[in-house]
C-alpha cells in the first residue's frame, strides 16, 4: 500500500480495567526477552514490547534486556548463534549491576539454566518469573523451560490444559494468560469503518504449514463474492507496521486461524491484534476458547464450508457484523490489557490470592493438582 500511512484518530477514551496500579511501586525488574530492536518497529506489536508496557503500568521500573539483539551485538559477525554466549555473561552482569527484585524472562531460548544460577548465587532474594507466547505441544521448542523450572517461580503461558500442566512444580505454579491487548499499539477501531476495502483478510504464514495453505486455498474458492486479503500465504507478501495498520483499518473481518485448534486455551497473538484492533474476528471452535470470548464477541467456525457461510452471512448483515466485533473490542481492552495480564503474572508469582480473580483465574497448576 503506498501514500501517507498515518492515520488520525477521532478523540476517544479506551475502555479502561482501572487506573494504574500502586501494589508493585518501586518494584525493580529486569526484562530479558526479544524485543527484535534489528527490525526497526515493524514488529511493534509484539507481546515482549506489551509486557513490558504493562510492567510499567503495574508501578515497575523496567531494565530491557534484549537477548537476540544483544547476542548480535557481542558477536563479531553479528550472529545471534554465535553471540548466544556472551549475551549470557551480559545478562549476569547486568544483573548484578541493575540488582533487580524481579527478573522476567520471555522466552529466551538462548539464557542457560547455568546462567539463572549463576544470577540467583548473587541475587538469592530475586525471584524469577517465564512467560511464553508459543506453542507448547512441540517436545523441543519447549525443552528449555524444563530445564530451567528448578531455578523460577512462576512460569504463565498462552497455551492451557495439560501442557501448561506439565510445567508446574509444587514451587513454580504454571497459570495461563491470555494474548495481552494495549490500547496504544491495538488502537484502531474498525468496527467504525462504514466502507471498508476488504470483507476478510488473514495474516500468517503457510510456509512449512501444508493444512494451513489447503485451508486457504478451499476458503478462497468458497468465497468468490467477498473481498479477500491474504497476507503472508498463498504467494502474498506479508505486510508489518504501519503497512499492517492500514490494512486492519480497512478491513470487517478477520481470520485467526492457529496450526492447530485442539489445544486448550491456545491461539496466537494475532487474536489481539484483531479484536484489539476492532475486527470482527473469526476462530475456529475447539480450543475451549469460549471461555475467553462469547459468542456474541467473536464468531466460531467448525470447517471451511462453516466459516464461508458465516462470512456471507455477516457480509450480508453488516450492522451485526460491526456490533460482534466492538462487543470483543470491549472485551479484549477490558479484561485482556496488558495491565491485567502482567498484574496476574505478578500476583502468581508474589503468591498474592487475588490472581484467582482474573477472568482466566482458575487456570493455574502447582504440579500436585
């Protein structure tokens, strides 16, 4: 899309949970997590920047600590495989000078269980909190957070059921969290759009994902009448950035179609972008995501031949359309801030009982449960 990709936004005030919090003022954090600084703001949406933010509103002050961004510094060649090393030493040091109360590790593949040691021999009062964003029925995506366990204290994913469950340890409680939505990055409202330019778009890759592009290939020929986006599959560029914000202002509705839809709870970050940003944002049934979302909120499909349906039939009926999708706009800015989200890592770390009032609050394993 070329031309001016600013956009101006009308005055509005974002549904707000609440004011900022004051139980974690003066908490001292480092936050050691891909921030992915090397791509110049293309990916400013991504959730290590959000819990950042919402350590912040929770009263935090927060030292970044970029991992792969970091490694590529330290290596001659720029390598983050080869930097991996040093990035190590760099956070131990970093630690000791920062002496954080707090140390918060997202994903972070690269950080060695050696090195969390390492940092607790010096730091014994700190206390240490994971969270992650992907999959976790894959054995060696996750083997890192195995070994790691004995050293943390609470670990939060986006995944639930028993893959969450096998991560928690009488002494580390595994608790689920949703996509976390931040009013400043999801702040579009394209339920407000009277004329968009596209009925129904995607963004995601089918690269490696054969059932994935079959899906989008059956959805396009069921659909000949409706206004089409595809971003990232099927031969289409992606569009990131500013790029992907128009797009979104422009567009009804939204696919948020996950590699696979049987694991409780879980979704990609793509289900806030898309609701954060005010689409109506159709996801398959399965996951239990219900949970999170009404039926009224976002649409649930059980096929392809489903989902076409219930796209002519929202194409059809465009006031419900823009209705289903503020309903989950609301929701998602409402109980899924990043202010919520980070208070609820926060409390189940500092084994403060009010996390069992988050929404997603009765999702929490201590590994005896």
């Amino acid at each position: 899309m070329d031309g001016d990709l600013t956009m101006t936004l009308p005055a509005f005030r974002f549904p707000q949970p609440q004011s900022v919090s004051t139980d974690y003022q003066g908490l001292r954090v480092v936050h050691a997590a891909n921030y992915q600084f090397a791509k110049d703001g293309l990916v400013f949406f991504n959730p290590d920047l959000k819990i950042n933010q919402g350590l912040i509103q929770n009263g935090c002050f927060v030292y970044p600590f970029s991992i792969n961004d970091r490694a590529r510094m330290l290596s001659i060649i720029r390598s983050k495989t080869w930097g991996k090393g040093k990035a190590n030493k760099a956070l131990i040091r970093t630690c000791l000078n920062v002496a954080p109360d707090l140390l918060v590790i997202g994903h972070a593949q690269f950080i060695t269980l050696e090195t969390l040691q390492e940092i607790r021999r010096h730091l014994p009062n700190m206390k240490i909190a994971f969270w992650y964003f992907d999959a976790l029925w894959d054995p060696k995506r996750i083997e890192h957070i195995y070994r790691r366990l004995e050293t943390l204290d609470a670990v939060v994913a986006t995944s639930g059921g028993k893959w969450l469950k096998s991560l928690s340890r009488p002494h580390c409680p595994a608790g689920f969290i949703p996509n976390p939505v931040e009013p400043a990055c999801e702040r579009l409202r394209a339920f407000e759009n009277e004329r968009p330019q596209y009925d129904l778009v995607f963004f995601g890759a089918d690269k490696g994902a054969p059932e994935r592009r079959a899906f989008l290939e059956r959805l396009v020929g069921a659909l000949p009448q409706a206004k089409l986006g595809i971003f990232g599959s099927l031969g289409h560029p992606f569009a990131f950035g500013a790029e992907k914000d128009a797009i979104l202002a422009n567009s009804r509705m939204a696919l948020n179609l996950n590699r696979r839809n049987d694991v409780e709870l879980y979704s990609s970050d793509r289900i806030a972008q898309l609701t954060g940003n005010g689409l109506l944002t159709l996801t398959p049934s399965g996951a239990g995501l219900e949970q999170l979302y009404s039926t009224d909120e976002v649409a649930y499909y059980s096929d392809v031949d489903d989902l076409a349906a219930t796209v002519m039939k929202l194409k059809a009926n465009d006031a419900q359309a823009r209705a289903i999708a503020e309903r989950g706009w609301r929701k998602s800015h409402v109980d899924y801030s990043s202010f919520n989200v980070v208070r609820f890592m926060l409390d189940l770390t500092y084994r403060n009982e009010r996390y069992r009032s988050a929404p997603w609050g009765r999702h929490v394993y201590w590994g005896a449960d």
